[in-house]
C-alpha cells in the first residue's frame, strides 16, 4: 500500500499473520476484506495504520494493498 498517501481510502487485507512485535489482533483480519484506513505512522523501519472499522488499534502497513475500487 502507498503509505504516503494521508487521505482516507479503502484497502484490502492480503495477509493476516505479521511476526512484528508491533500489531495487534490480527485474528480481527480477513483476507480479501476491503476496510478503510483513516491514519498512518511512518517510523524508520516500519508503518502501522489505523482502520475506521477497529478504532484505537494498529495494524502493520504490509498486511494491506491499495483497493482497486
């Protein structure tokens, strides 16, 4: 996913298992789901995003790819 794009968009999940220390319930994932990604944190190693549909939760960026739609 382009983690340099700031706006609001949908996303869909490709992967649900990251072995980062990172993340947080990935069990709330599925695979081929579009969600809607509404912040991004760039850190120099890695990036988590914020999903409208979990709130106050991180996931890691490479878990997700730019929706078609």
């Amino acid at each position: 996913m382009n983690i340099f794009n700031d706006k609001e968009r949908k996303i869909k999940c490709i992967d649900k298992y990251d072995t980062s220390p990172y993340g947080c319930d990935y069990n709330l994932l599925e695979v081929g789901k579009e969600y809607t990604v509404t912040n991004i944190h760039v850190y120099s190693w890695f990036t988590m995003i914020e999903l409208k549909e979990f709130p106050n939760k991180e996931f890691n960026s490479v878990l997700f790819e730019e929706s078609e739609g």
